[in-house]
C-alpha cells in the first residue's frame, strides 16, 4: 500500500536481520544474572491472558522509584523477553524496572492493549513505592504517550508519573490506514484518532521528552517532531543513530537518555 515503505524500518537499516537475535541474547545473559543475584521477579501477572505478564527487576538496595518500560514491533510482534537488558541503565542509578508483555494485534485491537499497559503499569507501581517514570519506543512509544491521558490510569498512579519518554513513537495513527499492516490493527479513522497521541485533547501535566534518531524514516523523524510540537515538549534528535540502535542507550547508566529520564 501507499505508506508500506516509509513505515519499514527494517528494510533500510544495513544488517538488520541481526538485531533481534543480539537483543535476545543481550537479554538472556541479562536475566541470568539478575536472577542469580535474587534482584528479579519474573512473569509477574496482571490479566488473565498468557502475554498479560511483566519482569521486575530491582537494585541491590531499596529503589528510588519505578521506570516502566514497554517495548515496540508495531503492536503485532516481540515480548517482555527480548529488551532485559534495557533495564540496565535505570538499575544502575538505584531505580527499579518493569518490562510488560501484551496481547497483540490482531488478537486484540489497539485500544485493548493500550488499557492493558495501564493495568501493567498500576500492578507494577503497586509493588514498588515512590516516582514512576515511563519510556517505550516505536509502538512502546506510543503507548506510553497514552498513559498521560486522564481517565487511562488510575489518579494515584498518574499522580506518581515524574517523566514520559516516548522513543520514536507512532504518535499519530491515522497514516497506519494506508498501510497493508492496517489488516492487522484494524484501525479505521475514528479507531486511529481515538489512539493518536498528538489529537489528545486532555492531559496530565507530566513531563515528557521525546527522543528520535536523525537516521531513522522520515515518518518517525515527523511523527517524534509532531508529537513534541502538539505537547510542547522536548525534543531529541540524536545523531547517526536509527531506530533500531536509538534504544541502546537505555542499557547505559550514564547515557544521556537515562539521565533525562529519571531527572
């Protein structure tokens, strides 16, 4: 369809085919370790569908908050399992980490599983005292874009919100109409606007950064510079980094993502 290419990632990032396989192992090791040590609680419930699941891991000493991150693959592939290592950063600096899986399209349809991030988010809050920050990327992005939305998240939860980090996000959905993986989401134009992040009429008053890589497809370059501009948000357009390698930083303690994210 019209917007296929412009919407595929993987088709224009040299050795591409490479990235999931290093990200699971990264992961793997990752776990292993952390699981080692007693610091993980793995496949925690929080619905009653298979993927309706997240890991917590925790720093060695009482943390100082909770980040919750919620990984992307355009809302119809990937799990909890393939990012671990992601929580590397935030551990790092004292603060726990929730990976949430999720029912996928098109065995739900978007607004479900945007409903249940809300529900992984509130479980995990409930375990861990203190700030809660939020970062996704791609899909993940937009789903936690979603969450600042009155009446998403339950107020205490939302009161507790320090910081939104969207990664790349899909922030507006209607473009999604003119692609063939539309077959999957079932979107339609009222469905695509009720879930676009940059037409949210209402939210809550959280900070929120936006972080793209300036090599990425110029629809994720436009879609982050949209959602910046119709939140007034910052925006960070990091150099020589695609959409694949952008989330790297988050497994770095002292990268300039994660600083930003936590404050």
């Amino acid at each position: 369809m019209e917007l296929d290419d412009a919407y595929a990632n993987a088709a224009h990032i040299d050795g591409a085919e490479a990235y999931p396989p290093r990200w699971s192992a990264a992961a793997a090791a990752f776990r292993e370790g952390v699981v080692e040590q007693g610091l993980a609680d793995l496949d925690i419930p929080y619905g009653d569908s298979p993927r309706q699941r997240f890991d917590l891991f925790l720093p060695g000493a009482a943390p100082k908050g909770l980040v919750v991150f919620v990984h992307g693959g355009y809302w119809i592939r990937f799990d909890k399992s393939v990012w671990s290592h992601l929580a590397g950063g935030a551990l790092k600096n004292g603060w726990a980490v929730a990976m949430p899986s999720y029912d996928l399209c098109p065995d739900v349809p978007i607004s479900t599983i945007t409903r249940q991030i809300a529900r992984a988010v509130s479980a995990a809050a409930a375990m861990v005292a203190g700030p809660v920050a939020l970062a996704g990327h791609s899909a993940g992005g937009h789903l936690v874009a979603r969450m600042v939305e009155p009446g998403i998240l339950p107020d205490p939860v939302a009161a507790r919100l320090t910081h939104i980090m969207p990664i790349s996000p899909v922030a507006d959905l209607r473009p999604l109409l003119k692609t063939s993986m539309n077959a999957q989401f079932g979107l339609d134009m009222d469905k695509a606007v009720a879930e676009s992040p940059v037409l949210m009429d209402q939210r809550h008053d959280v900070p929120v950064s936006v972080w793209v890589g300036a090599e990425e497809r110029p629809v994720f370059l436009e879609q982050a510079m949209g959602l910046a501009e119709a939140w007034d948000s910052a925006l960070h357009i990091v150099p020589a980094l695609h959409h694949f390698d952008i989330i790297d930083a988050m497994a770095d303690g002292d990268s300039r993502m994660v600083a930003d994210l936590l404050g």
